[in-house]
C-alpha cells in the first residue's frame, strides 16, 4: 500500500497507470477508506474474473475505482472498555492526539482520488 504495489503481482502499478481499488457495497459513491491494497487494471481484471471470493461479490455490489493518485491513512488500534478495541485514524507521520491511548499501527488505508464505479460495469476493454 505505501508503495503502490499490486496485492495479484506485488509488483509496484507505475504512477502513470491508475492503481485500481476494488471494494465491497458500502463504498458505492462514498469517500470511505479501504484496507485493501491496489491492483494494476490487468489483475484487477483477472482477479474479477477468477477469484471466487470476488465473483460472488461482483453478483451482490462490488465497485472498483481507477484512481491515479490516493491519499494514505494509518488505522491504529488500541484498547477500550471490556475488552473491546478501538480504532482511530490518522495520517502518516501525524503524532498521535494528546488524548489518543497507546496504540499500535494495525493497517494503511487508502483513500483513492477517483469515483467508486459498478464493478459490474467493468469496462470490457479491460479483460
Ligand atoms: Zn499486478
């Protein structure tokens, strides 16, 4: 995720190809963050196709986005009441707030700079 690596390939997308985001129904037309790193246009392509988890998915809502550029969060974790844990968000680098408790970096998050589409909408020509 920090360096714009494929989750199919592990090679880095180039910055002048779109890093694609594949992300389940809540991120339809939302700016929500996702913990899941990015794909080049041709994995994710592959993986829509193949992977079992995503074509059932594709089915009930999947979206992707196609974005050039995305910002990075960090999602920290720390303990809360009864067991529970909480977890807050920040940018990368950014000290924690005074009143944040000890917390550890549990994952990135991206949030990419283009639209969240369909992914039943799949372009064709991406196949
Ligand atoms: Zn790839």
């Amino acid at each position: 995720m920090t360096r714009r690596r494929c989750q199919l390939c592990s090679r880095a997308v180039p910055t002048d190809q779109p890093a694609v985001f594949v992300a389940g129904r809540p991120h339809h037309a939302s700016t929500r963050p996702v913990s899941e790193p990015p794909l080049h246009r041709h994995c994710a392509a592959y993986a829509l196709r193949v992977c079992p988890h995503l074509v059932a998915g594709h089915r009930s809502g999947l979206a992707h986005a196609e974005a050039t550029q995305y910002v990075l969060l960090e999602e920290h974790v720390s303990p809360g009441p009864d067991n529970t844990l909480v977890t807050h968000t920040r940018l990368p680098g950014e000290p924690p707030r005074p009143t944040d408790p000890p917390s550890a970096l549990q994952h990135y998050l991206a949030v990419p700079d283009a639209p969240w589409t369909p992914a039943d909408h799949w372009p064709a020509t991406h196949h």
